[in-house]
C-alpha cells in the first residue's frame, strides 16, 4: 500500500506562488515507479484533474483549469514530485492532491484512473 504525503499548500495573497510536493510515506518507495496525477477540490465543488507527469519519461500533460500556471517535476534522488503554480487567483483556493498509479503511462496522456491518494493539502489564496 503506497501512501503519499502532500505538502508546501498554505495561505498565499493573489498572484503569488507555491510549491506542492508529493512524497512516499513509507522508507523504501520510490515515486519514479508511479505515475502521478494531481487534482484539486474547491470548496462545495467537484474535483477536478489539473495534470500528471508520466513513469516512464518524465512527459507532463495539463488540463486548461490551471491556464499555463501549473507545472509538475520530478526530483527522483529527492524520491518527490512537485507541482508549481504561479500567479495564483482567490479561485485556485481548494485542497490539492497528488494521486499515483505503478501502471507504466508511456506517453503525455494522463491516466484515467489513480490507484493511491495523498491526504491533500489546503491552499488558500485570499488577500
């Protein structure tokens, strides 16, 4: 059972920044072996897919929710995974998750499904 552990969300003013990073819980986990998704939930709204980055090339695909703003990478001797987002709105606001899967994503398109999900981590952007 692979846990994940999100961190770096927190309360950031309009047109700031924030670096999301997506760990393993657990010794002995490597991160490479997965792809990883992310998504975010707004409060009262459904969630929604922002990107993945792939297990086999490192290739990242987006969807339009996030305007150019996001971009994901990995650092595999750090065994984490990121998520950059930059000049955030008030309607970034919501709780932002990494999901993995072992099955091998070899090109950009992002997996339909995530079989392990981290606990999130609450990004509020307000002035």
């Amino acid at each position: 059972q692979l846990q994940l552990v999100e961190s770096g969300g927190g309360l950031v003013q309009p047109g700031g920044s924030l670096r999301l990073t997506c760990t393993a819980g657990a010794a002995g986990v490597t991160l490479d072996a997965y792809a990883i998704g992310w998504f975010r939930q707004a409060p009262g709204q459904g969630q929604e897919r922002i990107g993945c980055i792939n297990n086999s090339d490192g290739r990242t695909d987006y969807t339009d929710i996030m305007e150019g703003r996001a971009t994901g990478s990995r650092d595999n001797a750090k065994n984490s995974v990121y998520l950059q987002i930059n000049s955030l709105k008030p309607e970034d606001t919501g709780v932002y998750y990494c999901a993995a899967d072992p099955y091998i994503q070899s090109g950009r398109t992002c997996l339909a499904q995530y079989e392990y999900w981290g606990q999130g981590t609450q990004v509020t952007v307000s002035s």
